[in-house]
C-alpha cells in the first residue's frame, strides 16, 4: 500500500530536519528506556529524576501518534490490531514484573495495551454505521478499560486526537498543548501540588518540534517494525533483573 503523504502545514515545510516514522520510533524507544531507567533508580522528586522524566514524557505523545499514523497507513486493519494486541499480552506480564518485581498477580496492563485500545477508538470513531450516543458509550467503555493501562485514558485521548485532527496540522498542536497543560494541572493538582514530580509533565511538550519535523515517511528496514514490538517487553524485563542484581 502506498502510503498518503502526511499533510504537513507550512511551518513543517520549512523544516530543515525530517524525522521518518522509524526514526521517531527511535527517539520514543530511548526516550522511554531513560524514564523506566530513572523510574527504577532515582527518586522522581530529585533533579536527576526530574530532568530525565521530563525527557521521558516525550515518548508517550509519539507512540500514540505512530499507533494513529499506523491506522492511517495499514492496508490490513485486522492484522495490524491483532499484532497490537499480541503485543500487549506478551507485555503484560513483564510490565507487571517491571513495577512489583513478580508477575501475579497482573495489576496493570502496559502501554502496548493502551495503544491497541486507541486504535479501538480510531476505528470506533470511523464507523458511519454507529449513531453519535453509540460511539460515545464504547469510547467511555475503551477509556475505563484502559484504567488499568499505561498512560490511562489520556493515551487513548492523545492517540483519537491525533487520528481526528491529522488534516489541521496547526490546530492539532493546539489542541494538544490545551490537552497537556490540563493533564499536567491535573496531576498536580491530584496531590495537592505537594510532589513536585507532576512537573515532568510538561514534557509532553517536547513532541511539537518532532512533530513538524516529521516526514511523513516509513523509513527503516523491512522488519525493522517488528524490533520494537520486542523492545518493549524486553528492555523492561531488563531494567528490573539489573535493578535486582544490584539491590542484591
């Protein structure tokens, strides 16, 4: 299938830098890997916590935004969800690992789970066949079965946003930035403003420039889209033996 040129807004045309899907996967997987690094070693209140979750925060927005542009681009919306889904089962249990240090019980589902719930939504979204109250009753139900996920709920927020409002490049940033400020005041305020670590937050916003930065092109091998499937339950896998071994 060839795939639709991303409709890039004057601003993303001037650009100097283009950033392909595969090299934004690149900037997410490594932005993530130092935020589940710091999430094991550091403390989230202490400046290097902060700095390095402020980092981390990046990788969320572009995983929710390739889960969308890879909706955009399949040519076979079955297999595409449920590689997604696989995904997501095989991550469970080292997600759970990851945090608690044991497998059961599975308290939480990971971010793989989430985004197969977004691609959900996407096509929920799409189908002309569903009246307006039909499709706002499933994507409540997607939202409370993403309780239990990483990034909950706003994954699913960041990734039908991202998905409705692909063609306005301009007002997509916008609507994003509105979306993160409030999440962002949101969680401090859940604590009364006290744990200052809600700041790392704010790097949400580190996706706008990668944003207009981006290609719209595939990039990378062929296969080169399957690594990351594996890196995900594996480098958190990792993390926590090497956290164990050093505790020990």
């Amino acid at each position: 299938m060839t795939r639709v040129r991303f409709p890039r807004s004057a601003l993303q045309k001037s650009m100097k830098t283009e950033l392909d899907s595969y090299k934004l996967k690149v900037i997410a997987a490594s932005a993530m890997l130092l935020d589940h690094i710091a999430f094991m070693f550091l403390t989230d209140t202490s400046p290097a916590g902060l700095i390095i979750h402020f980092v981390g925060r990046l990788a969320a927005p572009i995983f929710c935004f390739l889960t969308a542009e890879g909706y955009e681009h399949t040519c076979d919306l079955r297999k595409y969800l449920l590689r997604m889904a696989a995904a997501a089962v095989v991550s469970v249990p080292c997600f759970n690992y990851f945090y608690y240090g044991s497998v059961f019980p599975l308290k939480l589902f990971g971010m793989i789970y989430t985004l197969t719930l977004g691609i959900i939504a996407m096509h929920v979204w799409d189908n002309e066949s569903m009246n307006p109250l039909a499709k706002t009753v499933f994507l409540i139900g997607l939202g409370i079965f993403d309780l239990v996920g990483d990034w909950p709920v706003m994954g699913i927020v960041m990734v039908l946003v991202m998905h409705v409002l692909r063609g306005s490049p301009g007002q997509l940033m916008k609507t994003y930035t509105v979306i993160v400020l409030i999440f962002t005041f949101l969680l401090g305020y859940a604590t009364g403003f006290r744990d200052i670590s809600w700041i790392s937050s704010f790097g949400m916003l580190l996706f706008i420039p990668f944003y207009f930065m981006y290609s719209g092109e595939l990039g990378g091998r062929k296969g080169w889209k399957y690594f990351f499937y594996i890196f995900y339950p594996a480098h958190l896998v990792l993390i926590r033996l090497i956290y164990t071994a050093v505790k020990k």
